[in-house]
C-alpha cells in the first residue's frame, strides 16, 4: 500500500526479516529490529555459554511455535555461524493463539508433552534451550511439560527472546524450583544480589 502512494510507512512492531528488502519495500522503515538479528544474539549469546561450559553443552533445543514471528527468529538462530558447530535441534511447537490465563490453561497440554518426550529421549540430554516464543501462548504447559520429563532443571538454561523471559520467569516460579528459576533469572535479565 505505501509503495505505489510513495508514502513512508513506519512500524514499531514489524520484524518480519521480509520487511528489510528495500527493493521489495523501498518506502518502508521500523524502530525494532528484526526477526533475523533476534537470532543471530541468541546465537551469540548460545556459543559464549557453549565455548565456556563443559563438554556435553553444544546440543541446543530450538523451540517454536509454528507461526510468522518465532519461525523467523528460530530460522535465524538455526542458520547463524555462531552455532554452525552445534547440534541445534529444531522441535516445533502447537501454536493455539490465547487471550486469557484460562485459555492458556485449556492449551493443548498433550502435544507439549509430546515435544518434550520425545527431546527427553535424545543422548546426551540437551542442556541448552532456545525459545524464540510468544509467552502468553504457551508458557504454562511448556514449562509444566518440560520440568515433568526433567527437562527443566538446575542443569539446563533457557535462552528466550525478548518478551519472553517474563512469562517464563512466572512459569518457573510457579512450577520449577528454585535453581533452575536462578538460571533463567540469570539469562534474563541480571541477576540480584
């Protein structure tokens, strides 16, 4: 709509890495970054963890939902040079969009539980969890499912994207102990002293 107008359209919450095609989108500016620079600093941050941990840490889980905005961060993630050397381990999540905690609720437990069955049955056990997801969608049931199979641990660390880790944070106070809560805090924001 902006280009045959030649207006300029300026969004502050578009990060598709489509967007940032100026021969496609020549009139179209954004104050976020994209999807595609979520990626590559959750895969930076992923291989200063891996490089620095000991052995047995360079097998990441990528969860998404399947859905525009985690696809396209997970994508980025999955194709960054920094984790070229890694086993990144890509697992789609059910996407159910939610409005309310009891639609959270109502989420389709049984398929979270699925997922993480079956990474629980992967050798050597990942230890490094990538989740590029909206929180309010799937929280609740991720980190029920995936403390359930011991998944969610004191030996495991959650890298999210940016709104996530609130979601999270509250999932894991709710449901996990608290180690495990402290390795999230310390991913997501400082931890306090």
């Amino acid at each position: 709509l902006a280009a045959p107008l030649e207006v300029t359209l300026v969004s502050g919450s578009a990060t598709s890495p489509s967007l940032s095609n100026k021969a496609q989108h020549p009139f179209f500016a954004r104050v976020i970054p994209s999807d595609s620079k979520q990626g590559a600093g959750l895969a930076a941050l992923v291989k200063n963890l891996a490089e620095s941990a000991p052995d047995g840490w360079s097998r990441i889980v990528l969860l998404y939902t399947e859905e525009l905005y985690s696809e396209g961060i997970a994508n980025a993630f999955a194709m960054d040079p920094s984790v070229s050397n890694m086993t990144v381990l890509k697992e789609p999540l059910p996407w159910l969009p939610v409005r309310s905690s009891q639609e959270a609720a109502d989420y389709d437990y049984a398929r979270i539980l699925a997922v993480a069955k079956r990474i629980a049955a992967y050798r050597p056990l990942p230890r490094i969890f990538v989740l590029p997801v909206n929180p309010q969608d799937i929280a609740a049931p991720l980190v029920r499912a995936f403390h359930e199979v011991g998944l969610f641990n004191e030996h495991s660390v959650v890298f999210t994207s940016e709104s996530v880790v609130e979601g999270i944070r509250i999932e894991f106070d709710r449901v996990v102990n608290e180690q495990a809560n402290w390795h999230l805090a310390s991913i997501g924001k400082p931890a306090e002293a």
